[in-house]
C-alpha cells in the first residue's frame, strides 16, 4: 500500500509515530532480524521484534508513551501497553478480532484458537466442558503421580545433578495432558517417550518435532504435494512431514478408541478431554442436530492439536522457569516451602480439593514468574476499521483521562501484555522477581490472602476469549511444585563435570533465565534449554 498512504491514515488519531521499513509481520522481516542483530539499537526494530521487545520491558513505551503507532509498508499497527486499552479490546472479540496469522495453526483442523464469530463460540461451547472440576482433579492426581516419579529419577542422579530439567518438565506436561486430557496414562521414564506399535515415532517425539519446528510445519503443511518428492528432501524436512503424518495418525487413533471406550461402556467411562469433546458432537449428531452447534472430526483433530500446543510449553515452561527461579532466589523457595509443609505435612497424596486451595504461596510463584515470563509477551488482534478504541490519553478538549478513537483501515493493534506487566506505574519495583507481592501478609500462614490480579495482569488474556486452560495449568504447577519441595531443594549448578562457587553457579542460571526468546514459536521460551542446570537434595 505505501508508507505514506498508511502515514496518513494514523496522523489523525494524534498518538506518536514510528516508521518501520519493513512488514512487522512479513517474512522479510523474520529472515533480516535474525540475521542482522546489530538493528536491535534502533527503537523501530526493537518495538517490531518479540524477543528485544521483551528484553526491554516496557521501556520503549515509557520514551513513546503507552499507545504508539508503527507505519510499514504494508500495515499500520497500535503497539498499546494501556491496561485500559488491553482490557476495552479483549473484552470486544467481535469488533477486535484474531487476525489471518491465526489460521496458520489450522494444519489439522478450524479450531477454538483459529476461529472468530459465531464460529468462535461454538468451538468454545463444545470445548468448555473439557475444563470442569472433574478434569481439574484428574490433573492434581496425575501431576502427583508424574511429579513423584521425576523426584525419584532426580534423586539418584549422581550428586543430585539435572542437567535435562527443562526436558523433564516437558515430559511432566506431556503426560498430564495425554492422561487428563486424552484418558492415555505414561510412566514418567516410558510412555510417551517410546513409539506406539505401528508408529516410527513416539507421540511426544511427533508433538516436540512440531513444536520446535512450528514455523516450518507450518510452511510444510501448507505445502503437503512437496512430500511426495522427499527422497530429495534435506533430513530435517523429512522429519517434519513424519511428525506431522505421525501426530495426526496418534489423533486418529485416540478418536477411534476413545469412540470405541465410548461404546463399549454405553458412555460411562471416565471423562477427558477426548471424550467430552466426542460425546458433546455425537450427541448433537444423534439428536439431528444441524453442524452449526456441533465439532466435524477434522475440527475435534484441530482442537485436540491446539490443547497439545497451547497447554504443553505454557505449562512446561512455567515449571522450568519455576525451579530454576527458586534456585536463584533460595529466600523465596524456603518462604514457599514453609507453606508447603504445613499444607501438604507428610501426605505424599494429598486431596485436591483440600490442599490445591492452600497453596496460595505457590500459586504466588506462579503468577510472578507468568508476570516476567508469560508465555505469551504481545497478542495481535485485527479491528473492524472505524471500531471505537478507549485509552489512556488525555484528549486536547477534554479533562477526561480516557479518550476514545476510530480504528482507522488497515490498522491491527498489538497488545504488549509483557510491557504492561513490567511497567512501574502497575507494579512496584517491576523487574524485581518477588512471589511475596501476590500475598497479603497475616499473623498465621493460613489467613494468609491471596491479592486479586491487578486489570494490568493478562498472562491468560482477558474477556471471552480468556485462556479456558488457566486451571488446568495453576492446578498442575502447584501439584508438582508441592511434590518437589516438599523433600527436596533445589540449588543452582553447572553443566558436566564443572564445579563452580554457589554465587557463581547462581549468576550463570540467572544469565540463562534472562536470555529467553520468543523467536522459534508462538510462546517465551528459555533459549539455550541444554545449559540449563540444577541440583536437588532432598532436605
Ligand atoms: C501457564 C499456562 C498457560 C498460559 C500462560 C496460557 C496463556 C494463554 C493465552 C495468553 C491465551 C490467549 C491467546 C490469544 O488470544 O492470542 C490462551 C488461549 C488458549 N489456551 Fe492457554 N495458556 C496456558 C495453558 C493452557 C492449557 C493447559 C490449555 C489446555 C489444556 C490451554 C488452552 C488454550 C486454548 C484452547 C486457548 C484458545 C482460547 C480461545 O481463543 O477461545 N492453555 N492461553
């Protein structure tokens, strides 16, 4: 379109200017960023590029203010850190919707992350059964389990030393989920690691593979007659292409025997995911009722892939990022612990409903670490051009602190929840890692309280579209948390033989934590995972 022509369409709602010469959005952009590394002194590149925009917090909006334009080429977008702005368009999925880049995650089936409209809300109607208490107290049982057989592993590892913590948490999340959500349960040390007969690899081999690679599975499913040449094919790609044949035969064959459980037990087996999304359709088949209120096979495929990819490395991370943040900070892993133990005592099974409520100390965990660490920094949402956009800017003529502006075409807005998260006017002492700001001290650990999330807190998002995985995910993380330190620290340490100073070992985790990225998929992840290292001793 132009640089110009779009300068003229953002000049009038009178917030600040960046220009980009490049799409933000654009594979140009993708390709020149990672190659030039240099641009990262230019605010334009910076405020465009998700991982340097993450590394500076909200920085570049305290110089240009909370809402700015960017002009490229090609789109006009409103990078907002306005909580007030965040929160008008998530409350407003219609007018503020998700934009085509979404579809890119449609390579096995529509689903409740891809869709918008009428669409939208019944994926979301027939997947929100999938995320009852029911489910929520399978998770905590499954965790437990999972939790218990990773300690043991961790435990007699030669001085305690785990220099495959990140892969372990993966594992953790992978099993939960297949178990939750699927009804498949896995040991810890087996299970998902190993091929299914009939199968070149294993379901968490097929599910990694597309998850490391998403950008180019992406690439390849749109591109599926290349397959039949890929004799000549690099090995990478060949991969690729089994992962993704392999991941939707796994799919076919959960439907086919969940359907098959469903039958035998005329609907009374245990509920997951699988089935709650089988029986909510065939139901609405049965009963004749027409497509638009129930999922097709290739939809139940679609929303089956996105609970793998949105519910596995959120959750993964939050675990990695978990015990190698107490590690750094032993003073808030004694302060968690000291909860932990009143709670949990010795019950190596606690219940659900009795403990998960008590664990508001490690709940506070949780939310710090998705308050520097979530794995999602920005959001991208599309508008409905002449959609009414509410922020914080004064406005000339009046005293109001709000102003209210057209969305003009061509324009999407970005909305930097991570710049929200980190800045001083919602947070004190913002960059500080600090658990204890969640909890309203008390004179006993049990009238303890947990603070209500601040309207500048959205690492699940916010309104109608708000993550519906949110409990699965703090149940989880709390079971595993609590299982751990329950008789056990962690310490920092470093990878191989190396020995080095406690301070030193604490410094170098740290560097690691901080040089996370959100370059390779759509969530923050730690960059150099392998170097990743800690020792736990049972205490
Ligand atoms: C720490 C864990 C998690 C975090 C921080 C998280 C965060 C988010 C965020 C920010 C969104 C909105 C994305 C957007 O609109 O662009 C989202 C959506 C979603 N999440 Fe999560 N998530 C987590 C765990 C899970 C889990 C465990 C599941 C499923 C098992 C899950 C399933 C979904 C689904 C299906 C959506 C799309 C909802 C819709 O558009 O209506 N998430 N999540």
């Amino acid at each position: 379109r132009g640089i110009y022509r779009n300068y003229l369409l953002v000049r009038p709602l009178g917030l600040p200017i960046l220009f980009a010469p490049v799409d933000p959005y654009g594979t140009a952009w993708q390709i020149i960023c990672r190659t030039c590394p240099f641009l990262k002194r230019f605010r334009w590149a910076r405020v465009i590029q998700e991982t340097w925009s993450w590394q500076v917090d909200d920085r570049d909006h305290r110089a240009l203010g909370e809402s700015f334009v960017v002009v490229s080429p090609v789109r006009n977008l409103i990078y907002t850190s306005d909580k007030v702005a965040i929160n008008w368009v998530l409350t407003k999925r219609r007018e503020f919707f998700k934009p085509d880049v979404y579809e890119n995650l449609e390579f096995f089936g529509r689903n409740v992350d891809t869709v918008n409209g009428e669409d939208w809300s019944r994926h979301r109607k027939l997947t929100a059964p999938c995320f009852n208490e029911r489910v929520s107290g399978f998770v905590w049982d499954e965790a437990l389990r999972q939790a218990r057989s990773m300690l043991s592993h961790w435990l007699s590892q030669p001085n305690g030393k785990i220099s495959n913590m990140v892969d372990d948490t993966r594992v953790i999340a992978l099993h939960v989920l297949t178990a939750a959500g699927f009804g498949i349960s896995h040991d810890f040390l087996g299970g998902a690691r190993n091929p299914a007969p009939g199968h070149k690899l294993s379901h968490r081999d097929a599910l990694m593979t597309i998850l490391d690679n998403l950008i180019t599975s992406i690439i390849l499913s749109n591109t599926k007659w290349l397959e039949r040449y890929r004799i000549v094919l690099p090995q990478r790609v060949q991969h690729i292409f089994l992962a993704l044949r392999e991941f939707s035969q796994y799919m076919d064959e959960m439907l086919a025997s969940e359907r098959k459980i469903l039958a035998d037990s005329q609907g009374a087996s245990k509920p997951n995911l699988i089935t709650t999304l089988i029986r909510t359709s065939d139901d609405a088949q049965t009963e004749g009722i027409k497509s638009a209120v129930r999922l097709t096979d290739d939809e139940i495929k679609g929303n089956i892939f996105i609970f793998n990819l949105a519910g596995h490395d959120t959750t993964a991370n939050t675990l990695a990022y978990a015990f190698a943040l107490l590690a750094v900070y032993p003073e808030y892993q004694t302060w968690v612990a000291e909860e932990i133990d009143e709670v949990l005592g010795d019950q190596e099974n606690p219940k659900y409903d009795e403990a998960f409520p008590k664990l508001k100390r490690v709940m506070a965990v949780m939310y710090e670490i998705l308050r520097l660490y979530g794995p999602v920094p920005r959001q991208p949402r599309g508008a409905i051009p002449g959609t009414l956009l509410t922020i914080t800017h004064p406005s000339p003529t009046s005293s109001s602190p709000t102003t209210t502006l057209p969305v003009p075409p061509h324009t999407e807005l970005s909305l930097c929840i991570h710049a929200c998260q980190t800045s001083p006017s919602n947070f004190p002492h913002p960059s500080a890692w600090n658990p204890k700001r969640w909890i309203a001290p008390a004179a006993s650990l049990a009238a303890e309280t947990f603070l209500p999330a601040p309207m500048a807190y959205a690492p699940w998002s916010a309104g109608p579209r708000i993550c519906p995985g949110m409990k699965f995910a703090q149940v989880e993380v709390a079971a595993v948390l609590a299982t751990v330190l329950r008789t056990s620290t962690v310490v920092p340490a470093v990878k191989g033989d190396v020995e080095v100073g406690e301070e030193q070992a604490r410094r170098m985790l740290l560097a690691q934590i901080r040089d996370s990225s959100a370059d390779s998929g759509p969530t923050l992840n730690l960059r150099r995972p392998e170097e990743v290292c800690v020792r736990v001793l049972a205490r």
